[in-house]
C-alpha cells in the first residue's frame, strides 16, 4: 500500500513538473497596474481622407523596442477590423491587420481604402506576446473618405501656378533703356536746350 501511494505521488509530481513551463508561459508577462493604452487620434467616428497620422497614448507602463526586456513597458500593435479577442500570453500576429511597432514607435502614417474601419491598438511585451492582463485599448471607429483625382489635379496646379509667380517675384526686373548722358559741353551754348529736346527725342 506504502508503495503504491509512493508510486502515485511520484507520478502526480513529475506530471506537475512537466505542465508548469506551458502553464507560467500562458499567463504571459505581468502588466502594470492600472496600465492603459488609447488613442490620441485619430477620434473615434472620425472622417479622414488618404493618408492620416495615427498616434498612440499609454499610461502607467513605458514604450521600448521589442526584444527590451525591461520590466513594465511594451511595444505597440495596431489592429486593423480585427474581431477576435486574444488571451493573455497569446503571442500577437504579425500580418496586414496586426501592424507591429518593434522600433518603440508612438505614431504611425496609416493608409486605408475608402470606407469604415475599426482600429484597436494592443502593447505586447519584448517576445510580442500580450500581457496578462492584456493591455488593449477601446476599439474605435474611423471613416476614410474618398480622394478625387480631379482635387488632386487641381491641388497640383494650384501649386505650380504659386511656384511660377513666386518665381516671377524674384526675377530681376528688365533694366530700363540706357539715355545719352548730358556733358557740360551740351550745355555752353544757347541751342544746348534745344539740342538736348532733340536727343531725347531721337529727332535729327
């Protein structure tokens, strides 16, 4: 009976010991209490057009770049019409709708396609994997406007019509025509007057 009891504990602890690295490995790095990750823009129900500056707020834990294993502070993610929720400890893909921010980057140049978009930024600790408990910000909702390529064209022109006056501002003006220049000789005699009338005036 000894034994058998022997045997059992035995199997219990080496099974123990086998599962604890997956089970600590699932509840990812710790995050910091009451730490928080949110938009700065844009806002949510937003409209943009083309292109737009994207920028990331967090509080209570740092920004670093992955692979900085320091304690507190993560790197950002961006998820684009991403629906799933992912758990603690789940590592964070790496795709055209989860954008990766390893360089400790706060703000990105994002450009969509016309229409509605759902954004959702995620802090992933130094190996990309969510903290536990996650750090994941609202999920907000922006419009992207369509751009024309008729204002485009006109913006363009616009600019290049101010180029070239900008340019005619700064040319030199054209030198006035060059007059005869009156000596003390053209001025002796009583006809010097008149003299003077007739080279202006280019009469002979």
């Amino acid at each position: 009976m000894l034994r058998t009891t022997s045997s059992r504990f035995c199997l219990i602890l080496t099974l123990s010991l086998a599962l604890a690295p997956s089970l600590l490995s699932a509840k990812g790095t710790k995050a910091a209490k009451d730490a928080r990750v949110y938009f700065i823009s844009p806002a949510d129900g937003e409209t943009v057009s083309g292109p737009f500056i994207c920028r990331f707020g967090l509080r209570n834990m740092g920004v670093t770049h992955a692979g900085d294993d320091f304690a507190g502070s993560g790197h950002h993610h961006l998820l684009i019409d991403v629906d799933e929720t992912m758990q603690a400890g789940e590592a964070i893909p790496r795709d055209k709708k989860h954008i990766h921010y390893a360089a400790g980057e706060t703000e990105a140049r994002i450009e969509l396609p016309p229409g509605k978009h759902t954004l959702q930024l995620v802090l992933g600790d130094t190996k990309h994997l969510n903290f536990d408990p996650p750090v994941v910000s609202e999920k907000i909702m922006i419009t992207v406007g369509k751009s024309s390529g008729e204002e485009q064209a006109r913006a363009t022109r616009s600019t290049n019509e101010r180029r070239k006056l900008m340019e005619r501002a700064a040319a030199p003006s054209e030198p006035l025509p060059l007059q005869p220049a009156v000596t003390p000789e053209m001025t002796k005699s009583p006809e010097s007057s008149d003299f003077i009338s007739r080279v202006f005036s280019g009469a002979r």
